[in-house]
C-alpha cells in the first residue's frame, strides 16, 4: 500500500490508484464483453424476449430486475467463498441479463447500423462514468447517501412502471427514475473504489460493472429514440 492510500477515509483528488484502475479496467472489460453479447444475440430468437416480458410492462421490469440481483449475488457468493465455478455462473447470469435485454432493444435498428449505435451509446456512457468519477474523486464528501438514494429512485421507478402498465404516460417517469437509480448506483460504487481500499477488487469491479452496465443499456434505449426520430 502506498503513503497516498489508506483502508478506509474520504479522500479528495483526481488521481487513481493502481487498485482504482484494475477496477476501472476490469468493469471495462465486462463492459466491453456484454457489448458483444448484445450484438451477437441481436439476430437470435432472446431478441424477440423483451416483446414478450413487457407486453406487461412490470412483468419485464421485474424480471430483468431480479436477473440482476440474482446474478450479482451468485457471483459475489463465488468470490467470496472462492469458488470460482460459482462466480463464473453469476456473471453468465449477468452478461446473460443486460444482454438480451440490449439485444431486444438493438434489434430495432438494419444491423449494419447497430455498430454504430453500440459505439454512440459506449462514448456517451464513457463520458457520464467520467463526470461522475471526476465529481466523487474531486469532493471530499461521503457519498454513503447515494446507495440509499439509487434504491429509492429503483422503487420508485418500479412504482411507476406498475402504474405505467394500465396508465402507459407513467412508463416515462418509470424509465427516468430507473436511470437515476443507475447513475446514482455508479456514483456510489465509484465512491467505494475510492474509499474502501480493503475491500475485494473483484467485488467492486463487479459492483462498477452492474452499474455502469445499467446506464448503458438506458443509454442505448436514448440513442436508438434518436435514430428512430432521425430516420
């Protein structure tokens, strides 16, 4: 450990650790592999999946929900019980989550045209991670609060895409309250990297991935509005 690092304190600073770039760097890479699963399952018949799961809205919502969660914990009881089997079907479990759920999306658009919108929708999360890390490394602050936050903004959303199911003007609050609780989700993981440097690097590289993974795919969900509306 460095003079510059300690176990746990709020820090202030730009500057990133190697720890803080293994993290950064393996939730890329994570990142860039579920990327990949969208783009080969765009032409598969799990594409079709989301006309199914959300021709009732909170049915979707849920069940990509708990895909997550479900994922997230077999995958976090893997590395810490150091059963490595375990931790690879958590991630199957994930990659598996946000890629089929991207792919529904993706496959609106000619697939000659779906490199680009991957490649648009990367940028412009890149640049989100990249204002949020510079916010939470550049404040002394404690951002323990926007964990309790993101859960707030996930029920919320929850809430309103129940709503939105029978009342479908709510599914517009549900989809940005979603986002939020993402956004405010990677705020807080980022915090995490930042603070506790004794935790397990791969717990919180999986921690950034799931997050910035789920600002991804609502991204991606902007980007392709935007093409629709160009075209």
């Amino acid at each position: 450990m460095s003079a510059t690092e300690t176990p746990t304190g709020t820090r202030r600073g730009f500057g990133l650790s190697s720890r803080d770039a293994r993290v950064i760097g393996g939730a890329s890479l994570l990142l860039a592999i579920n990327i990949a699963v969208m783009y080969a399952l765009a032409t598969t018949p799990l594409a079709a999946l989301n006309d199914v799961l959300f021709s009732f809205p909170i049915v979707g919502a849920i069940a990509y929900g708990a895909a997550i969660m479900a994922g997230q914990l077999v995958a976090e009881r893997g590395v810490a019980g150091g059963n490595t089997g375990i931790a690879v079907l958590g991630m199957v479990i994930l990659q598996l989550a946000f890629g089929v759920f991207g792919a529904g999306a993706l496959r609106f658009v000619p697939r000659e045209s779906q490199l680009t919108v991957l490649t648009v929708t990367a940028v412009v999360v890149a640049v989100l991670t990249a204002l949020i890390a510079a916010y939470v490394y550049a404040r002394s602050s404690d951002f323990d609060h926007w964990g309790s936050y993101a859960n707030y903004a996930f029920i919320g959303g929850l809430v309103a895409i129940a709503v939105g199911t029978f009342y479908t003007p709510a599914l517009l609050a549900g989809f940005a309250l979603i986002f939020l609780g993402f956004l405010l989700q990677l705020g807080w993981e980022i915090w995490n990297v930042r603070d506790q440097r004794t935790a397990s690097v791969t717990l919180q590289t999986i921690g950034v991935y799931i997050a910035v993974a789920g600002v991804f795919v609502h991204v991606l969900q902007l980007v392709l509005r935007y093409v629709a509306s160009r075209g």
